[in-house]
C-alpha cells in the first residue's frame, strides 16, 4: 500500500501495475486523458513517462465503485540509459528521499525534492 492509502498490484511479469485511485484522482485523469495520450502517442513516442493502458471503475451492488488504473511498469523498460527514477507529483510537500546520492542504486525511486537536491 502508498502512503495515499493506494493498492499496489503487479501483474505475473511484473511488466504491468494495477493502482487503485480516489474518485477526485480518476475524475482528475479523465479531464486530461486527451491530453495525455496526445503528448505520448503522437509527439513524444520514445519518452519513458509511464504508459498508462487504462482507467476503470468496478462497482458491485451494494458498494462504492473502485477505481484503479492500468499502467506499464517503468522499471522494466531495461534501458541502460536510465540513471534515476522519480515517482513526481508536482509537489514539494514530503516529497523526498532521504540519503546520499552514492546510496542510491539506478533503481531506487526518487521524489520531485530529489531532482533539486541531485
């Protein structure tokens, strides 16, 4: 689970993640999808923002929907060019991990406070 209270499920191969979503967050990505997929699919086919495959909502009698999103695994895209990753949010509230550079492999994922401090 995320500090957001988000599950965090990864698909047999890892190759895929499936994250549970508030409604503000899915209402949030469907204002910008078009956006979204434009930027990716048309303009920018080799960058390694995260592909997101999908965004559902379940509900079953009787239950609030769920919300969750479909999206590739960034960490299995096994270029060698990778140096960092950063998990960004556009915030600066919390948003660090704290270390040395030195302490961190090419995987650890890093926060938006980190491309400052690195």
């Amino acid at each position: 689970m995320g500090k957001s209270g988000s599950f965090f499920f990864f698909s047999h191969n890892t190759e895929f993640l499936i994250k549970t979503m508030t409604m503000d967050d899915f209402n949030a990505f469907m204002d910008l999808f078009k956006d979204y997929f434009e930027h990716i699919y048309q303009y920018n086919t080799d960058s390694i923002i995260a592909r997101i495959y999908g965004v559902y909502s379940v509900q079953m009698d009787y239950m609030d929907p769920v919300y969750f999103i479909l999206m590739g695994n960034t960490k299995q895209i096994g270029n060698e060019y990778i140096k960092k990753l950063y998990d960004l949010k556009g915030s600066m509230v919390k948003r660090i991990v704290n270390g040395d550079e030195a302490d961190f492999k090419n995987t650890a994922c890093l926060k938006d406070q980190n491309i400052l401090k690195f």
